[in-house]
C-alpha cells in the first residue's frame, strides 16, 4: 500500500510539474527573449517551483550560516543527490543566479529554452563543449552573475553518499577570486529515494543550509582540488549530521 501511494504521490508531482510549465512556458519565452529579463525569468521560475512544491505537499526551509551580500557575486555548491534539487534551489534560493549544468538537460524538449539562454550547458565528454561552457561562464561572473553548480556533476549511484566532486567550478572561483558557497541539500533523497520517479516519492520536508561562504583572494591556480576537498567536507559533515548517518 505505502508502495502504491508513493507512485500515485510521483505521478501527481509530475503532473503539476508539467501543467504549470506549459501554463507559464509562453512568459518564459517573452522573458528569455532577451538578457535583459533574464532576471524576471528567473523569478518566475522560483514562483512555478513554489506551486508545484505547495501543491504537492512539499515543506522548504532554509537556513543560513551567514547572511548573504545580493550585492556580491558567488559560485553555488550543493551536493546532488534527486531530480528535486534543481526545483529546491531555485526555490529556496532568493537570489539571481545562473545554473551550469550537464547538456544532457539541454536536450529535454521545451527545457531547452533555459540552456539556450539564461543557463549554461556543461558537455563533459566534449573539449570543446567544455571549454565554451567555461567561456559562458566567464562572461556571467564578469557580468556580475551569480552561478550554481553541482559539483558532482550528476546524480550518483551511491546515494546518500556523494560522488567525486569535478573541479571546474572551484577552478572558476580562484581565476576570478569569486567566494565558492557550499550548499547542504538534507532531505531531497528521501523525498524520491531513486533520485528520479522511479521509486515514487514523498510530500515532506525540504531542509537546505547555506554554508558560510569561502574567500578565494588567497588561493592560486592549482588550489581547487584542496578547495573542493574543503568544500566536499562541509557539505558532508552536515548532512551525516543531520541524517544520522
């Protein structure tokens, strides 16, 4: 029965997910438009995520170890273990901010129209793929954009223990002296155990701290693997904290 109910549970979120992007897909497409209302496309988003996750029972909260400058320009961090992460940054993060993410996202019919715009797609197994996407990512930041990456590049076999962390972004944040913000995801991987639908899911508690920031100015090229290491401990530490694990 607790099986069954967490399947009508997932097809219910996909449902909502699906009906409301198509309702708000036509703003979308007038505020990506242009670069100039990316913003607003961005806040948009956060009020789309916040629907879906009322409606489908699901409870953020977000704590901060410091208060963030909005003035000041950060690279994001959270580790990644569900689909849910992506609607739970977004909405729990009341700030501008780009994604970096894998193309594969890119790929998704109507999705697309983010990493043709206010996103950046990140092809790992392409050179060239990889060095435009650190291009892009370049221009945002000397733009004064915020970015968000997940560091472990997708969503392991291991949950909830985290993948390898890549060092692109920590790479980023030394060349251009960017502070690098941790972010603790706690509850997403019980919410959809599989990471995806394919377990079903539960309503529930979304819980996300945001970690003292990181100052770069005293780091050199050749720093980011101890700087993700650092990072990779922080966000470890609370989560089996928290977890109990």
């Amino acid at each position: 029965m607790i099986k069954l109910l967490r399947y009508v549970w997932a097809i219910y979120f996909l449902l909502l997910f699906v009906l409301f992007f198509f309702l708000f897909y036509p703003f979308f497409l007038y505020f990506l438009a242009r670069r100039e209302r990316y913003k607003k496309a961005h806040v948009l988003r956060r009020i789309w995520g916040r629907i879906i996750m009322f409606l489908s029972g699901l409870r953020p909260s977000t704590e901060y170890e410091e208060a963030l400058d909005h003035r000041e320009v950060y690279i994001f961090t959270p580790n990644h273990f569900s689909y849910l992460d992506i609607l739970s940054v977004n909405v729990q993060m009341p700030y501008y901010f780009n994604f970096m993410a894998k193309s594969e996202l890119a790929k998704i019919p109507f999705f697309k129209i983010f990493f043709n715009s206010i996103d950046i797609p990140v092809a790992r197994s392409s050179v060239s793929g990889a060095k435009k996407a650190l291009s892009l990512a370049t221009e945002r930041l000397q733009e004064g954009v915020s970015l968000l990456n997940f560091p472990e590049g997708g969503i392991g076999e291991s949950v909830p223990i985290m993948g390898s962390f890549k060092r692109g972004a920590f790479k980023l944040a030394i060349e251009h002296n960017i502070k690098v913000v941790p972010i603790t995801l706690v509850d997403n991987w019980k919410r959809m155990p599989s990471g995806g639908l394919d377990a079903g899911g539960t309503p529930g508690k979304m819980r996300m701290i945001v970690h003292r920031p990181i100052d770069t100015s005293n780091l050199k090229d050749g720093d980011e693997e101890a700087l993700a290491k650092q990072v990779y401990s922080i966000i470890e530490s609370r989560f089996k904290q928290i977890n109990g694990l």
